[in-house]
C-alpha cells in the first residue's frame, strides 16, 4: 500500500526561514505579494499553523506584545489538546458545564449554524476527527467499525444551550471549535489593532485572511485563492477592501493518500469518511471573518445540496462562495 503524507506543520516550518523575508502564502487563501513603505510582520504557531499578521505604518512593541498576549489565550482557550481550555470541560463526562460568555457565544453560533444546515455542518464530529490522524508522519484509514460507533456520538442535538449552561444528553457527546475559532479569533484581531490606533493591516491566521484597512491608503487587497495541492499557486484572485474576509476550506489542507484515495480532515456526518463531492475548496468572502469561517465549511459540506445552500445564501446574502473542483476549475 502506497502512502504519501503531506503535513502542514512541516511544511511551514520547512520553509519558515523563507517566510520572514516575503509575504506569508497559506494553504488556502493567499494574501498576493505586495512591498509597501514600512510594514512590520508579526509571526507565530497558534491554532496549529503559523499566523502572520503585516501592520503597515507604525507597530508599537506593547502593541505587539498585547497581540501575542491575546493569540497565546485564544490558543489555549480553544485548544482541542488542552487540559485548561474550554473544551477540557465541555468533552469531559460532566453532562452540565458553565461556559464563559465567549464560549457560550461560540456554542450558539454552533448549534445554529448545525441547524441551519440540518447536520451537514456539526460541531459535534470530534468523536470522527479525532480517529483520524493527520499529524503523524504515515496516513492510516480508521477501523471501519470505530468510525460507525464515533459517528453514533455525533449529534448536535443532544447539546442545549440555556444562557452560559451547557447540557449534554449524552456524556459521550464532543464538540470542536476548529470550523470557527479561527474566523472569531480574526475578528477579535482586527478589533484589538484598531483600538490600539492600528488602522491598516493584513491578518493571516493560516488561511483565514482579514483586511483591515488598505495597503496605502486608496488600494484594495489584492487575495489569491490556491491551486489544490500546489506549493503556492493562485487558481484566481479577488479584491478585498477594508473590513472583509476572505476564509478557504480546502481538502489539501490537511490529509494523506492511501492506494490513490485522498482521505482530508472535512468528513461527512452520515459516514464518518471525508466528504468526496469533486470540490477541492470552498472560499467565502465577507464583512465577518467569523461567519465567513463556518460558510466556507457549511458550502463545502453542502454543496450539490441545494435547499441547504439556498438557506444559506438567503441568510447571510452578503457573503459570496466561490468553488474550486478537485481538477482545479473555478465554479462561482
């Protein structure tokens, strides 16, 4: 059996020494290279890849250390990994957990967002994703029978949310903020630069790309959507302006190939096994870098389903989709 692996992780830190010295190019969204006059790079590994956050004009040192104060309390507080987060407690055996008001705010927007898209998008798939393991150095398919048993403890519906209370039906019940916490931690970003007089910056955080302001004053952000499985090739690009996000799932994010099957880390609810639909990615621009985060997974996983993606339009109308299939061709 023939596999190859592809690690995020690795790869970044393979070329980070590259990295600093040019603009910062994810596996998803590519903010395209630009040189403006005096432009300060804040880097670092949170939430699993490396963040780059390009300030243009003047980057106080308190400002830089207040920012990597706030990532440093995101990551552990959302951390799948963590004894001391947020999710520690809520995947434990407790069937009742009180919620800081953040979290409670995430839980909701959650468990709406699963609603809204009757199951297609589910918080609760941690049991599934966790038997999956892309962060090892070999790919192995899990044992069919534990992934039928992990999908049995996947159910939004057994989560009830009465103010900062959270209860569980079932102890067994997890629940993961990776389809969000990084569009939430976007904004937070953006509203942190701003109040401490920062008015035009690129926020990066592995993908999810907020633009904030402009790069000199009058010029939109010029972002480039990848090329599936390429190392940093732009499939098409899009003018951003002030205050919009541009957020990418994409299947070549994270995941391996095992005798010609590409197994990534989006999975489908009903099976527990990666959603195989021909799409390579799916990239949501808009005013909110959070809501753009669960669109982008919410149309991937629901594409070709059309009275979920037509419920999703009608509600967030503003945010536009743009598809890329496995082959590499853009359907808007």
């Amino acid at each position: 059996m023939k596999i190859k692996k592809r690690q995020i992780r690795y790869r970044y830190i393979h070329f980070f020494t590259a990295f600093l010295t040019c603009l910062f190019l994810t596996a998803c969204a590519i903010p395209l290279p630009d040189k403006p006059v005096d432009q300060h790079i804040f880097t670092g590994f949170y939430f699993d890849t490396f963040v780059q956050i390009t300030v243009y004009g003047e980057f106080p040192e308190e400002t830089s250390e207040g920012l990597k104060e706030m990532l440093e309390k995101y990551d552990m507080l959302f951390s799948e990994s963590s004894d001391d987060g947020i999710l520690a407690d809520i995947n434990s055996d407790a069937t009742e957990i009180i919620l800081d008001d953040e979290s409670a705010y995430l839980v909701n927007f959650l468990l709406d967002g699963a609603a809204l898209t009757d199951g297609l998008f589910d918080p609760t798939i941690y049991p599934v994703s966790k038997l999956w393991d892309f962060g090892s150095d070999t790919g192995v398919v899990p044992d069919e029978k534990l992934i039928s048993d992990a999908v049995l403890k996947c159910d939004y519906k057994s989560l009830h949310l009465n103010g900062n209370t959270l209860a569980k039906d079932d102890p067994d019940i997890m629940l993961s903020f990776g389809a969000v916490a990084k569009g939430y931690i976007a904004d937070k970003t953006a509203s942190y630069l701003k109040e401490n007089g920062i008015d035009n910056a690129l926020i990066n955080l592995g993908g999810n790309v907020y633009c904030l302001g402009s790069k000199n004053g009058s010029e939109n952000y010029n972002i480039g959507i990848k090329k599936p499985f390429s190392d940093n090739e732009a499939v098409t690009s899009v003018s951003v302006s002030d205050g919009m996000s541009v957020v990418t799932t994409g299947i070549y994010e994270r995941y391996f190939e095992s005798d010609g099957v590409i197994y990534h880390h989006i999975h489908d609810t009903e099976t527990g096994y990666p959603v195989m639909n021909g799409l390579a990615s799916a990239t949501v621009i808009g005013p909110e870098s959070l809501i753009c985060d669960f669109l982008s997974t919410a149309y991937f996983v629901s594409y070709g389903n059309s009275a979920v993606t037509g419920r999703l339009k009608d509600t967030y109308p503003e945010y536009e989709v743009i598809y890329v299939s496995a082959k590499g061709e853009i359907i808007k």
